[in-house]
C-alpha cells in the first residue's frame, strides 16, 4: 500500500509541476518553451504508465476473482 500511495504521490506531484510550468509560462515567466515542453513530456508520461499500471493490477484482480477453487 505504501509503494501505491508513494507512486501516486509521484504522479500528482509531476502534474501539478507541470501545471505550474504552465502557468508561469502563460503569466509571461521566463520559461524556455522546450523546458516547458520538457515537463509536459514527463507529465504525460507518468500518468500513462500509472493508468497502464493500473489497468494491469485490475486485470489481475479480476483474473484471480474468476479462478476456482
């Protein structure tokens, strides 16, 4: 459970620098575009492999729930 909670602690926090990336970068920050676009990518990539991640686990789960005993 920890490690559930310390990934997704992770992605949340990826996202919400990517968003403040955002917001500086739109209020006129001096914010490079590919540093920027940097985020974006890490970003994005987080979360995809947390819903791949996810989607495997609940994959499993179902799996195991349809097996007999």
């Amino acid at each position: 459970v920890d490690r559930l909670e310390s990934a997704v602690d992770q992605v949340n926090t990826q996202q919400m620098g990517s968003d403040d990336k955002i917001d500086e970068f739109v209020t006129g920050g001096d914010v490079p575009v590919h540093t920027l676009m940097v985020e974006l990518a890490k970003a994005d990539t987080s979360m995809r492999l947390m819903t791949s991640v996810t989607a495997k686990a609940i994959q499993a789960y179902q799996e195991i729930a349809r097996m007999q005993i």
